[in-house]
C-alpha cells in the first residue's frame, strides 16, 4: 500500500483524524512515536526551522519539497505537504504535484493566497486572494498531474481570514470541491471556533473538510468530531515546544554554565540514539562491514607506572612521548590503521591528563589498591558484543591486530612465540612476564612457518616455570559477543563466591587479568591462542622505553 492509499484509506473510517507538524525529519519521527496517525509538513515551521525567516513564499518550492522527502524517508506515516499558493500559476502547480509524488509525498494542501503568499497568522498582514477562477485552475491541474489515484489534493480557502465573509468562503469551497479537490481547508484565526462552526453547519458535505485550530486552541477535538470536520491539523505546537523547551535550557546554561544543572530538563543521548536508528547501523554494521567495524576496544591505562620512575612522576605511562606521540595516541592510530573507532580507556593514575578526543573514560580511582582486573570491569556496562582488550603499555604492528581480528573464537589472546627463542636474553632482566603453555605449541627449530592449528591456552601468569613456557601473552585479547558475556558471568560468579583468591592474585580485587583468563580455562571454556612472531613492544621499564625511541623511526 502506498502512503497515499494509506492516507486515502485512513480518512474513509468514521470519526475525525488528526495530523501534527512537523518541521524537520526527528520532529516527524517524535511525532509517529507519539502516535499520532498523519505528518503535516507545514510551510510555517520548515521556513522557521530550516532557514529562520518568515513564512512568505522565501523558501522555493525545491527546498520545501526537500524536507518533506526527508520527513517522509524518515517515518511509516502518511505525509501532507503544505505548498502554500503552489508556488506560482497552474503550470508551477503540475510541477509541484510531480516533485511531491517523487517525494513520496501522500498529499499537498494548496492555498488561494496570491503569490508571494503572507502567512495567514501574521496580525494586521495585508491579504489578497487570487479569483475562484484562478485558484479552481490550479486545483484542475493539480488532479490531472497526480499519478497516483489516492494522492490527495487539499484546497485550502483564505476567505475568512481576509475577512471576506462566510457566503465567499462557502462560495470558494463549494468552487474548488466542483474543480476535483478531495478535501477542503476552511481557515480561519477568529479567536473561537464559532466561525469554523457555523461553516461546518453550513455545509453540504459535498468534500470532507480540514480545519488548523492555531488561533482558536480552546476547540475540542469532540467539539471538531461532533461537527463533521474530518481532518485536524495542529500544525506548529511542536515546534514552539521544542522552542521554548531550547530558550529554558539555554538560558539555565548561561546562567550556571555546568552541564549537569541541565540534565533533569534534557534528554539522555540514548533517546537520540533511539529515534535516529543507532541500533539498526550497529545491526548492519555488524551484518555487512569488516569485522574490524564492529569491535570496541577497552585500554586499560589506570597504573601508575613505578617502574619507570621518574619518567611518570608528572604524567600516566599511557601519556609517555616517543618521538612526538605518546603510547596512547600510537595506539589509537594502529587501532583506526585497522578499522577500529570504538574506543573506551579506563583511566586512574593523574586521569585528569588522559584527555584525548573521540574516546569515552571510566575511571578506577582505587588503582594503587586494585588489578588490572578491576580496571577492565570499572567499563562493565562497555563488555559487550565484540570485545578488544589491549594494556596500555604495548605498542604493537597492525598486522598483529589484523590476526587476532580473524579469529572466531569466543576468546582469544595474541602469544608471542619469539620468547622460546629470546628466553635467555629475557629471562636475566628480571621483570614481570605473563608466559603460557599451550595444548600445540609449535615445534622447536629456529625457523618454521606459523601455526593455523588450532592451539590453546593451557596455563597463563607470572609464575609459570619459564623452561615449560611455549609464549609470552602479549596483553592482547579478543571477546566474541557470547565470549563477553562469558567473562561477565565469570566475574559475577567469583563476586558471589566472596572476591577471595584467584589463581596468582590474593583477592579478587588485586587480581591480574591472566587470572580470569587461567580461571576461564579451568572452567573448562577454551581460550584460543593466536601466534605472532614478534612484532611488538612493551614498555615497562626504561630499558624498554629507551628500544622503544630507538625501534620507532619517527
């Protein structure tokens, strides 16, 4: 069914029908979630709200006709445009009816104001009206242009409010209902309806007749119902809503200048998000884009880095710079490098300083006291769907990422299997390494090709026997939407059991990241290993930032 025999058919059913305003295509969108039944696409509000000027034929009939597309594209509802006097004579008629069909447009409404037209609201504005004869032309042409047999034409009469009496504006309506009108306007800004009122007595029923009760709101709908009219349009209150709601949160602004004192009287972003369709572009993001696409990332950056004292006295070690950017900003430019945008970094350490653009915060401002496991989960509500975790002291090839990205396990972790050749060189640095043993390590010898069998996680951490290690986690892991929902109800479970010992850590609390993947593991839930070959650096000590400046070239 097309929105014209939509329309067409909703005005057939018994009793009145009522129509709002809308000036753009969200106000179209509020106006159907509402649950109102008809959009009118009124002239008043589109010049107001789209150019602020007045509503006196200043917008031409291609811009008015752009908006209605756009507020027709953007809801299931029929739409009636308001198109003034036509835009011109009966020839700029045929055009305007062509133009609103293609818009996809259900009806138009066609006023006999003269061209340039004043608007009818405007007090003391002087008002011409052009012949019967002229106005009954344009209502002909407008017939014989539609395509679609259901569009419907709307003419609309002035006569009342020119002050022109009740027998011209019967006389005009009976005129323009013989030119083939399906629907007759009847206006009027009497400050009661009894103008309206006495027209509707009046009349022979020949036409179903629309009235816009702007200037007399005091009208009931039972009252309209009860005297025949068949189409109500309110046609600008959701505009001067919208207005005066702007002015008091504006005006609040101004005076507090502190975005919370206006937070009662606005809407979550959520409730845009809701009405602009963010659910269905992450849905067909999800379905048709590079599985980069639909992947957040969670940096968790909130230590404070003693280790590299007194290179963080004055700044996080997500912040330190090599060679002009910091780690952060080397990671965010690898992670945009593979198609990544969604970005989340949980903060603790001087967060004030973590302060770059187009990434959201969570903050763990317990982080002398707590693991890199409470940090991960101060952005629980951020661990779902598709899931990268990354430390914030790696740096790292886009390749390294690009392999991960492929896996299709619920969960998977990136292993460097250079460590079962750097061993001796790595081991009498005496610092922190997460190692792993793995189910099919790949076999000794200096050279071998990389492994696309599938291999897992059997032990992971910091106390793992360096002669039984077969890699080193790199501090990089992948969660698929049901692998994110794994590691929530993990962690729901060891909260619930009391937060007490978990595998390397004394409490929960303290617990390091390896110990959630370790208790995955024990579980019984496989944890996917992906190897690399180098292609990564850590910086957890000078001596690593010092390879770093000299690794990076500039």
């Amino acid at each position: 069914m097309t929105k014209a025999a939509q329309l067409r058919a909703l005005l057939h059913r018994p009793g009145l029908v009522a129509a709002v305003g809308a000036h753009d295509a969200l106000s179209a969108k509020l106006i159907e979630a509402a649950g109102f039944p008809v959009v009118w696409a009124s002239s008043f509000t589109v010049s107001a709200a789209q150019r602020a000027m007045p509503d006196v034929n200043l917008l031409t009939m291609t811009e008015n006709v752009e908006v209605a597309r756009h507020i027709n594209d953007a809801i299931t509802l029929p739409v009636i445009a308001d198109c003034d006097n036509g835009y011109g004579n009966a020839v700029n008629v045929i055009r305007t009816v062509e133009e609103y069909e293609k818009a996809g447009v259900a009806g138009i409404s066609i006023e006999d104001n003269v061209f340039p037209k004043t608007c009818s609201l405007y007090p003391g504005a002087r008002r011409e009206l052009a012949s019967v004869e002229e106005h009954s032309g344009k209502i002909r042409a407008a017939k014989r242009a539609q395509r679609d047999p259901d569009f419907v034409v709307i003419a609309r009469t002035e006569a009342l409010i020119a002050g022109w009496g009740m027998a011209e504006a019967l006389k005009r309506a009976h005129a323009y209902a013989d030119a083939g009108a399906d629907m007759i306007l009847v206006h009027s800004k009497a400050p009661t309806a009894a103008e309206v009122l006495e027209f509707m007595a009046r009349w022979d029923g020949s036409k179903p007749i629309v009235v816009v009760p702007t200037l007399y709101p005091s009208v009931s709908f039972e009252e309209l119902e009860a005297a025949g009219v068949k189409l109500v349009i309110w046609a600008n209150q959701a505009l001067r809503g919208a207005v005066k709601g702007m002015q008091q949160t504006l005006a609040l602004l101004q005076r507090t200048k502190h975005l919370e004192s206006v937070a009662p009287t606005i809407v979550a972003l959520e409730e845009i998000y809701r009405h602009v369709g963010v659910a269905e572009f992450r849905a067909i993001e999800a379905e048709f884009l590079p599985r980069a696409a639909n992947v957040r990332a969670i940096i968790i950056a909130a230590g404070s880095g003693k280790s590299l004292l007194p290179l963080t006295e004055d700044r996080p070690k997500c912040l330190l710079d090599i060679k002009g950017r910091t780690l952060l900003e080397r990671q965010l430019e690898t992670l945009r490098e593979c198609g990544l945008h969604d970005v989340v970094v949980v903060r603790g350490y001087q967060k004030a300083k973590v302060a770059l653009s187009g990434i959201r915060y969570y903050d763990n401002d317990r982080y002398e006291e707590t693991g890199e496991l409470a940090s991960l989960f101060a952005a629980e509500q951020e661990l779902d769907g598709r899931v990268l975790f990354l430390y914030s002291d790696i740096l790292f090839d886009p390749a390294v990422l690009r392999k991960l990205l492929r896996s299709r396990a619920d969960v998977a972790i990136v292993v460097d299997r250079a460590w079962m050749d750097q061993r001796d060189r790595l081991l009498p640095l005496a610092k922190p390494l997460d190692l792993v043993v793995t189910s099919n390590p790949p076999p000794p010898g200096l050279r071998s090709l990389p492994s696309e069998d599938d291999d897992t996680l059997v032990r992971v951490g910091q106390r793992v026997p360096p002669e039984e290690a077969t890699g080193e986690f790199i501090g990089m892991a992948l969660f698929s939407e049901r692998g994110s929902r794994l590691l929530r109800e993990t962690h729901e479970q060891l909260l619930r059991a009391g937060g007490g010992a978990l595998h390397e850590s004394e409490t929960l609390d303290r617990a390091a990241f390896t110990d959630i993947l370790q208790e995955l593991v024990t579980q019984g839930h496989p944890v996917s290993c992906v190897n690399v070959y180098k292609g990564w650096l850590e910086i957890d000590t000078f001596e690593d930032y010092q390879r770093a400046w000299a690794e990076i070239r500039k």
